[in-house]
C-alpha cells in the first residue's frame, strides 16, 4: 500500500520539518515481519496455509515489534514504525483464528506496544493502489476485494480496540501530497497531546 515507500520521503523530510521545532529526529522501526520471517524461516504462503504457522508468526512479529520500538526509544523520544505492533492482530484474525487476536492481546508484548499507539498517530493506508508489486516475500492479496477486505479488518480492528487512527487515502496518488497529509496530521496530535497536559 505504499507504507515503506511514504516513511522513506517522511525520514528525508524530517530535517527540514523539525528545524523550526525543539524535537529530536525519530528512529526509524522498519520491516520487522520481514526480518521475522527470514530468521524463523517462514513465508508468506504459511500465513494462509497453516493457522498455527500463522498464530507463531504473528507472535514472533509482535515480540520483536516490541523489542524494536523499545530499541529506538532507547536512542530517541519517538519512533517511525512500517508496519507496527497492531498487524499481528490483524492477520492472526483474518488468517489464524477470531480467538487468536485475544490471544495476543494477553502478551505483554501487545500490551506495552498498545500503550505507545495510544498516544501514536496511526495511519492506515488503504488498499487498492496502483504501485503495490510483489517481492515474493509480502503477503499479497489474491483479488482487489481480499486487499480491500483486509483494509477493512485493520479499520474494524482499530475501532474494536479504540484507537484513534487516520486513512491515506488511495486517491492520493502523489507522494508529496502523502507526506503533506502526514505532516498536518502528525502536528495535528502533537497538539492534542500537548493539550492534554
């Protein structure tokens, strides 16, 4: 859906957005499920093949979300993360079991991972764009409506749990529009949450 590709342009931009502003640079938290699924050697073909394979993974994914997103709030105050600590759920529902999102939700992985997207700006970007290509590694939708499914499961999914998130939308073809949008809404809960101390 573009994630990778937007927290790249958002990275390279932060030096001029941030200079008017007191706040360090963030680290960046990318592609853990990638790294998980090379270590642990599993494929995307597991997720949907095998609903314990599926249920191991995304707790494999979870734990080093966690462990990443503590990593860089070790060396910064804040973080960019590509995917986050929430699609674990997300696919061990669609793919492992209904249950298996409770599951996860007892780790005290998910737990500390759901306490910093509280206070986060989660953005989801929705499916159906024109440049997803697949890299033999990301799980690919088999239809246009199985990837809008699964964009409406991560929506569902965040209403269920109460966060707070905003949808890039796929009509917003230009990169730089993207970030714009980004920044107006990061600086947009950044105030909120300046205000609420």
């Amino acid at each position: 859906t573009g994630k990778t590709t937007l927290v790249n342009k958002l990275h390279n931009d932060l030096e001029h957005w941030l200079a008017d502003i007191s706040i360090d640079k963030p680290q960046i938290v990318s592609e853990v499920a990638r790294t998980v699924l090379v270590k642990h050697k599993y494929s995307a073909q597991d997720i949907q093949t095998s609903t314990t394979r599926c249920f191991e993974l995304q707790q494999l994914i979870l734990e080093a979300q966690a462990s990443s997103e503590k990593e860089a709030l070790e060396t910064s105050s804040w973080f960019i993360s590509d995917p986050s600590g929430f699609d674990p759920l997300v696919y061990a529902k669609r793919y492992a079991a209904p249950d298996a999102v409770r599951q996860l939700q007892k780790l005290p992985a998910w737990k500390k991972v759901k306490a910093r997207m509280e206070s986060s700006l989660i953005l989801v970007c929705e499916a159906g764009t024109p440049w997803l290509m697949d890299d033999g590694v990301r799980l690919m939708p088999g239809s246009d409506k199985e990837w809008m499914q699964l964009f409406h499961d991560f929506c569902e999914l965040l209403d269920d749990i109460g966060l707070e998130y905003c949808v890039v939308p796929r009509t917003m073809l230009y990169l730089s529009k993207r970030a714009d949008l980004v920044r107006a809404k990061w600086t947009e809960r950044r105030q909120s949450l300046i205000d609420k101390r």
